[in-house]
C-alpha cells in the first residue's frame, strides 16, 4: 500500500502510516505535478493547502481513499472523488479539545483586556484603570450550537458559575438539561447573553447568522466570540457596532476570507483577532494525524473508517434496491428538519415493501444525514450514524414491514418534539425520489429543487385563490399544486411548488388568511 502525505502532519501520524503502508511525504506540490505522479498511490492525505480536484482524481488511477487531517473538505472535490469511486474521510472531533479552551481563552481575554493591557505595558505604559475587567461568574454565556465543541464550551463555562443558555434546534431537552443548559430561541439568546460565542457549521442557514439585525437585539455590555468558521458573522457589521459602543468585544479567529490581514476587525481596538488558532495545540495536531491515519488505513484494508465524508457502504449485491432509496431517506431528513417544530426528542423509521427485506443501516445513515446536515460538521455514515445521534440526545427506533399498500417500498419517518409529533413518507418512482405525504395527507411531489409551500388549512372556497394573489402580487410563479383534503369543508393541505422563495413578510400575509392555520417554506 502506497500512501502519499502532500501536506504537513504531525509525525505520529506518518508514523502509525509506515507501520503498514509505504509513505512518500511531499509537500508543497504544484497541482500539475500532483496530478504527474498521483496515479502511483493508493491513498492521499492533506491538510488544507492541497487541492484534490476532479483532474488529480481522475489521474489517481489506483486511488482509494483521500484523508483530510482536520474537519472541512472544502479543498476536496467530494462529487468528484463520488464519482471516481474514491472514499473521502476527514477528521472532525480531535481537535475539539483545543477549539473549546481557545474559545475560553478568548473569553477570558475579552473581560479582562488582556491583549491591550500587554501591549500597553511592553510600551513602557503603567495605566491599570484602563483596563477595568468583568468577571465571569454569574454571567450569562449564550451558546450557538451544542455540537461537540459547544458541550465543552458549555462544561467549562459552567466550572466558571456562568449561567448557560444556547441556541440549538437540532438537540433534545434532556440533553441540554443534562449538561447544566437552558434552551431559548435565538431572540432570547442574543438579549439575555453577556457572552455569545458561536459553535455551529458553515450552511446556508447559518451562513451571516449575526448580521445588522442581531446585533441590534443585543446588550450593549455583550461580547461576542467566533471561534467556528468566517462567514458566521457580518464582519462590517461587528465593526460598526464595535465602534459605536453598541457591543463591548468581540474575540474572532475564524474570517470570511484568509489570511485575514486586512480584515477590518484587525482595525478596531475592541476585537481581539488571532489568525484562526482554535486546533493549533500540540495535542490536537497530533490526534487529527493519528485519528486520519487510522482511517486511511482501514479504508486501504477494506474496513469502514469512522468518519466516510461521502458514502456509506452498502454490498454490492444489495446496491440495486437499496441505492435508489438512499436519496429518498436523505431527502425525508432534509424535508422533516425544515418542518419540526420545537426540539427534537426520538426518531421513528419505518421500512415498507421490498426494502425491508434488506439491511436498512445505510438508509437510516441517510435520514440522519439529511437531518443533522447543517447543524454538524460529522459526515453522518452507515458506522457513525447511531453515535452522532445519541451524542445529540435523539432516540432513533426502526421498525420494517414487508407489505405496502400502494407502494413497490415506502419510508415514512416520524419526529417527536417538545411540540408534538411530524410525519412524512417517501418513495422512488420513475427514477426520483418522491415526497407523498405529511402527517394525514397524501400528495405526491418530485423534491428535485426549488421551494415548496406546504399550507394547512380548512377546506373552503376562495382560500386557494388568496393565496395565488399574494403569490402573485410578490411576482412568485407557481410551477405545480397539490390538494390533499380528509373531506370537503374539512382539514386539507395544500402544497405549491414555486420557482422562489417567498418572504417571510408575504408568510404572514398567507398565515393571516382566515381559516389558514400554518403556512411553511421548504426548500428540496
């Protein structure tokens, strides 16, 4: 087994490699001579710096595995390598450690000014009263995302007597209750906090999740910290608000863009700004190099690693009935995450028809996916999907049934919250998959894209017509409808598919239309 290192790892990592594989470390390479001699491994491991695009891929003639030694894979061509068969596995919790005390560190800097007080001192300066502190103890940290670094974020704030509130609606009661932390919606978090510090993934949903409208909502005494990913906050908006007095610090070591030399928060003398640190510890790199070192190696031995980035894997003689509802279970998790209200409490799986002859692991590694997608950096795959979800307080039951009534195989899903219960089934029909119900009504839908407005309602004359004027007067065109009703004048659902997304202002235009009782956007 030939395994070529093309970025900087800690030796122990190269070492527990060379116990089994023969190793080539080259740094530094330039992207054609990676592609030159690529086809001679069997495995490639990075960091951050090399990227593994579609052409080095395609060159990788003998390739099976790509190890990136750190959480993102924004470098990888993850399609791509899909495509060419290759497993992509990464490295997400070793360094979870080191990013929860670098963010203690950066708050603790921020209440006691412990970067100003150094400079000011080194420059000769003996001017202690312009360094007045706040103690942490009895302040309120508010925590966005209880992912893995959140917890312990929120565990050592806690041995600080802070008081922990967090935002995360992706975790059960019992679970934040466990850890000494009281749930709140995000208005609550950013009103209430002293400290926010942030602990969630890059998506579209938590991309600019502090901008001008949050920072408005805050305490003026609020600090704020990023140790996550750039991007999570609107940075000119962070300055303005700096220097207006509107927020008292802010400690950042993630940016939109890096290096982050000229970033504006470098400007302003209220942020501390250190150059993305939060796994930079001894112990840390070593972990991430041993923990991706690991994984290359049991993929090269034809073993499931822990963390597969793009696939689960499923036997090939399994794969024709098993593939096809690989998407159709994503897609539920991805559907049901956008509709829960409330948090989440237990999962129950239902396989129906043919598939529920087969091993259903991989469907189920599928659902969480789609679930969990936007709220953890873990790649949800066929080994790690029962830990992620335990790790998250949610109890997933899976119960299978041969017959169906009008399906050749169904999934539904069901999601118990702290406000109730949600259900939704799927198939794959003619090569897609389809959504074809949501608690009592059934409908059939093509989930290939686009927004879809799922409106519940009583059954009455005049009230689709309501709806198409307010879709209409925002210039939003309807590409399909759906009706679902349990009798007429009763209970119904309606269901457009719209080429864009509709505002949340033209929402509450629909949810005031009487006898209109939700009106929710998906996007699929």
């Amino acid at each position: 087994m030939k395994v070529l290192v093309a970025d900087p790892i800690a030796e122990e990592g190269i070492n527990v490699l060379r116990a089994e594989a023969e190793v080539t470390v080259k740094t530094g390479l330039k992207a054609e001579d990676l592609i030159r001699i690529i086809g001679d491994y069997d495995a490639l491991v990075v960091r951050s710096e090399t990227k593994v695009t579609a052409p080095v891929l395609e060159a990788g003639k003998k390739l099976l595995v790509v190890g990136r030694a750190g959480v993102g894979v924004d470098n990888i061509d993850v399609k791509a390598a899909t495509k060419q068969g290759v497993m992509v596995v990464n490295s997400p919790t070793s360094n979870t450690m080191a990013a929860a005390e670098h963010t203690m560190a950066l708050m603790l800097s921020l209440a006691r000014k412990l970067p100003q007080a150094y400079c000011s001192l080194k420059a000769g300066e003996w001017k202690r009263s312009d360094f007045m502190g706040v103690e942490l103890r009895n302040k309120v940290l508010g925590i966005v995302g209880l992912g893995n670094v959140g917890a312990r974020v929120a565990r050592m704030a806690l041995a600080f007597q802070m008081r922990v509130i967090a935002f995360d609606p992706y975790v059960s009661p019992d679970y934040a209750k466990n850890l000494g932390v009281q749930l709140v919606s995000m208005e609550e978090l950013l009103k209430e906090s002293d400290f926010i510090s942030l602990h969630v993934p890059m998506s579209t949903e938590t991309k600019g999740i502090i901008r001008k409208k949050e920072l408005e909502m805050v305490k003026p005494t609020v600090r704020i910290i990023n140790t996550a990913r750039g991007g999570l906050i609107d940075e000119e908006e962070l300055y303005k608000a700096l220097e207006e007095g509107r927020v008292a610090g802010a400690a950042v070591d993630v940016f939109s863009v890096e290096p982050a030399c000229d970033n504006i928060l470098c400007k302003s003398d209220r942020a501390i700004v250190t150059p993305h640190l939060g796994a930079s510890t001894v112990e840390a790199q070593a972990g991430v190099a041993i923990d991706i070192a690991q994984q290359v190696l049991a993929v090269l031995k034809g073993q499931t690693p822990m963390y597969a980035v793009n696939s689960p894997f499923i036997p090939r003689e399994t794969q024709s009935v098993i593939l096809p509802y690989l998407s159709v279970a994503n897609t539920l998790g991805r559907f049901m995450a956008q509709l829960q209200e409330g948090q989440p409490i237990g999962i129950n799986a239902r396989y129906e028809g043919e598939i529920a002859n087969y091993d259903t692991t991989a469907l189920k590694a599928a659902l969480l996916g789609g679930l969990l997608d936007k709220v953890t950096e873990e790649r949800v795959n066929i080994v790690n999907a029962n830990m992620v979800a335990q790790s998250r307080g949610l109890k997933v039951q899976e119960y299978k049934g041969t017959a169906t009534e009008n399906f050749a195989s169904l999934i539904t899903v069901e999601v118990s919250t702290t406000k109730g219960k949600i259900m939704a089934s799927g198939t794959h029909l003619r090569g897609e998959p389809h959504i074809v119900r949501l608690d009592e009504f059934w409908f059939d839908i093509i989930p290939t894209g686009g927004y879809f407005l799922f409106c519940d309602h009583r059954d009455r004359p005049g009230l689709i017509a309501a709806v198409g004027t307010i879709t209409g007067n925002a210039d939003i065109n309807i590409h399909s409808m759906h009706l679902s009703r349990i009798k007429p004048r009763g209970k119904a659902l309606m269901v457009l598919g719209l080429d864009e997304a509709l505002s949340e202002e033209n929402l509450k235009k629909v949810r005031a239309i009487p006898d209109v009782n939700t009106a929710r956007l998906v996007k699929l």
